[in-house]
C-alpha cells in the first residue's frame, strides 16, 4: 500500500497539470453500479449500446488486478452567459443556435488523455515496482460519476451531474484505473460527499423534454443531448419543437442549478468559444462577405449552410466532430424551423430560401429535418 505522502504527492502532480480537483477510491463496484441493469433494461440507452457493455459494472474486468482509481476533474468554465440568460434570436444577424459550454472551445477528451499519459509517466518514476495503468476519458466502459462520487470529489444531483460544493458542475472527469494499490482519498469510516440537492427541483422542472423522469435517473433517449449528439438518423418529432435552439448538447439542467450560481471560470484558454475566421472566397462565390464565426451562440444559417468539408475542417479538434456534418446541418434545421422569424421579414424569406435547398439535398435525413422545417417556419402543421 502507498502512502499518504504518495497520495499528496499525486494531488500535486495533477494540480500542477491543470486539473482543479483529483481524489483516489478503490477500483471496485459501489451500489450506483448495481442499479446499471435496471437502468438500461427500461430502455433508457437509446441507441447508445456501448452502456451495455458487461465491464461498466465491473472494474475488475476492464483491468485484471485493478486496485486503484484516480479520478481528476477539469473546470471547463467559460466566462460567458448561460443558456437561460441569453434570449433566443437575439442578433440582427439572423437566428442563433446554442452550442453547449463543454464543446465551445478544444476537444477535451485528446487535452486530458495528454495531462494523463503525462502523469502515468511521472507515477512510473515515482512507483518502481511493475504496474498497470489505463487512462479513461469517456472512452472506456466505467462509470466515472460513481467513481468520482466515491474518491470524494462531489455528489451525483438529480440531473446526474456530479457536482463539486466549490467548483459547481462545469468540469469533465477523467479516470486512471491502476494496479497500484493506493491510499484511498477517504478512509474505511468516511462517508463519501452527501446528496446537497435539498428539496430542490429546479433542473426537473426545467428540462423542456422531460428526459429527468425522477431524480437522479436520466431518461438519456429523451435528453437533447443525446439527440444532438449521439443518435443518428431521424429525430423523434415529439421532441423537435422542445429542442428548441440547441444544436450540439444541452446546459440547461446545468445552467438552473444552484450550484452553478458563482463558480469559478477556468483558467485554460482551451475552452473559451472558438472564433471562425472568414474563409477564403472561392472562384465564382458572391460578393457577400464571409464573416468571422463563433460557437458561442453560432449563426445557424452559417451552421446549416456548412459543406461536409468546411465541416471537417472547422471542427478538428473539436467535441462538435462526433455529432458528425450531417448531424450538425439536421440539428440547424430545426432550430431554424424552431426560429422566431416571422413571415414577410427579409429574415423569413432568406431562412425560407436555405431550407427550400436543404430540403432538395440528396441526403434523406437532411432533407426530411428541413421539409418540417419549412413546415414550422411557414405555421403549416408541422
Ligand atoms: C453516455 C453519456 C452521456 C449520455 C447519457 C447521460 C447519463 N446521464 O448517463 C448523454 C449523451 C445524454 C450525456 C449527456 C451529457 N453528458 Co455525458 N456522458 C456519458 C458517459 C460516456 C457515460 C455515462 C453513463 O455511464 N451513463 C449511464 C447511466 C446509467 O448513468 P447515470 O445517469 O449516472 O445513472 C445512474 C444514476 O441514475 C444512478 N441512480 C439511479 N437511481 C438513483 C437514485 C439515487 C438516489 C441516486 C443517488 C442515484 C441513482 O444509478 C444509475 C446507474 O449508475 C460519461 C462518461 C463516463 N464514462 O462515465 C459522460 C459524462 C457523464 N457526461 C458528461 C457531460 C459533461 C455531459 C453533458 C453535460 C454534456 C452536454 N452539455 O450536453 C450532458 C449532461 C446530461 C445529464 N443531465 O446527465 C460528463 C459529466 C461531468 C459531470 N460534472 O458530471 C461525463 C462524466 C464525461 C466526462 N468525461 O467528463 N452523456
Ligand atoms: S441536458 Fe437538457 S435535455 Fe438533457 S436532461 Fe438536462 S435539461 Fe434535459
Ligand atoms: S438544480 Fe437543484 S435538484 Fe437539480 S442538481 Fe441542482 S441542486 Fe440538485
């Protein structure tokens, strides 16, 4: 067993590479891994299958002889507005989406498998004997909120996030599961972070397609986050109207918590929005000028206009990649259809023009989000 002044020390490490928050727990199944099957066999997965995956129960089979989790926690917090301050279509530019505060700056997942390979090898220096080490950072079949529940670093709300006293909700979570037998951040007699959500409800009440169908449990097929993201193909109407203006993820839950009220900003210029430079003009193109863009509150005409290429080239290293090019045009189109423009506006008719070539497109999908739509848009029943 390591000591405690191992355990400070690999605090250290991790402070010094940027991580806010960093606890140990033991690499074993606490009671939020036990209530998985259930969780899954109400269907609650939607199309995302790789939750099923018999090792997210069992840490010992994504790593015989696992002893120890590290977890690690990274404010991604951007000085800006949340969702539910800033009022929809609220530029002259035309409408605009919401592009939730995880994607507005680099991809994380590559900036913090770097910070860990970084720290494997410190612990490979510090930690002579032989031993296993894997890094996770979504990528793996583990349950990060219970394991970071259980190393001290926060409570799982009932919107399922794991919240920080501190630091609120806006940080990832990455995990080192090891072989190493380390000191756990609480001892044997030590109660792990308690439940702060009171009697409130706030984030229940707030999500507008009822995906937090009671506390602590996610119906993930109905969170706009999942539609956005992860499922591919057609998404359900019922949900299209509530989508509202969202078009990669959704903060809503987050932005009316209480814990989130005044936290503090991130200190990596990683995660502030991106701006897009005007592209070059190509031979042939218009006059119009091509104008800087950015994701906080991006232009969804300039989004839903994007070719696959420009899309690809956009978003390299970036999250916004995984929702992929076809995925981001469909989503515009609903938050276009969504859109308050109203009819006889120059806005309307420059909306009406765009969706009208969208919904001739050769890909299926795009052309059916954009016929509803135009349907919306144009008060047809849609
Ligand atoms: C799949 C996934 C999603 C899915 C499903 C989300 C979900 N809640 O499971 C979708 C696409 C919807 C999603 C959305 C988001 N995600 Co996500 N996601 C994941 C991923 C890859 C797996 C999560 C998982 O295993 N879910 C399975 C379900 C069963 O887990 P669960 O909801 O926690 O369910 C448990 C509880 O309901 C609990 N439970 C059941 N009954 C009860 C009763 C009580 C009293 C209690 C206490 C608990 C309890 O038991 C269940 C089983 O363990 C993780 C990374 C990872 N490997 O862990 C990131 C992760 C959870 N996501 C993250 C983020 C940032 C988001 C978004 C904020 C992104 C966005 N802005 O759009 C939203 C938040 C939506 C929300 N309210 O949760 C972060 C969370 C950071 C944090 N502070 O919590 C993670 C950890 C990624 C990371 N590496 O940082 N995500
Ligand atoms: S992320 Fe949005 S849709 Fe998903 S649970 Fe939270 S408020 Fe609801
Ligand atoms: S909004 Fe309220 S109930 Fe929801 S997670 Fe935050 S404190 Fe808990």
């Amino acid at each position: 067993m390591a000591s405690p002044a191992d355990t400070a020390w690999i605090i250290e490490q991790t402070r010094a590479r940027g991580f806010s928050l960093c606890g140990i727990a033991r690499a074993e199944s606490y009671p939020e891994h036990a209530r998985l099957p259930e969780w899954l066999a109400c269907g609650y997965a939607g199309e995302m299958r790789y939750l099923a995956d018999p090792r997210r129960n069992d840490p010992a089979r994504i790593l015989p002889g696992a002893k120890s989790a590290i977890v690690c926690a990274l404010n991604y917090n951007s000085r800006r507005p949340y969702s539910t301050e800033v009022p929809a279509d609220s530029t002259e530019e035309g409408p605009r989406g919401w592009i939730s505060r995880y994607a507005w700056g680099d991809d994380y997942h590559e900036l913090i498998l770097t910070k860990f390979n970084d720290l494997i090898g410190a612990l490979r220096e510090r930690f002579t004997e032989p031993f296993e080490a894997r890094a996770y950072v979504d990528t793996g079949p583990i349950l990060e909120r219970a394991f970071a529940h259980r190393a001290g670093l926060g409570w799982q709300g009932k919107n399922t996030c794991l919240i920080n006293e501190a630091l609120g909700s806006w940080f990832f979570l990455g995990v080192i599961v090891t072989t190493l037998e380390l000191l756990p951040s609480l001892g044997p007699a030590e109660a792990p972070p308690p439940d702060l959500c009171g009697n409130c409800r706030l984030c229940l009440d707030a999500c507008p397609t009822g995906a937090l169908v009671e506390p602590y449990v996610l119906d993930a097929s109905r969170c706009i986050s999942y539609l956005t993201i992860e499922l591919r193909g057609s998404i359900p109407e019922e949900f299209r109207a509530p989508m509202g203006r969202h078009v990669f993820g959704c903060d809503i839950c987050q932005d009316v918590c209480p814990w989130n009220r005044s936290v503090p900003a991130t200190q990596l210029d990683s995660f502030h929005p991106r701006n897009i430079s005007p592209r070059e003009k190509m031979p042939g193109e218009s006059d119009a000028p091509a104008r800087a863009e950015s994701l906080f509150q991006p232009r969804l005409e300039w989004l839903a206009a994007l070719t696959e290429e420009e899309f690809r080239r956009i978003f390299r290293g970036s999250a916004i990649k995984r929702a992929k090019w076809r995925g981001i045009v469909r989503n515009a189109c609903i938050a276009l259809g969504n859109s308050s423009a109203r009819r006889g506006t120059v806005t309307h008719a420059r909306i009406s023009a765009l969706l009208e070539r969208l919904a001739a497109s050769p890909d299926a999908g795009i052309a059916e989000h954009a016929r509803w739509a135009l349907a919306r848009l144009c008060g047809e029943s849609a």
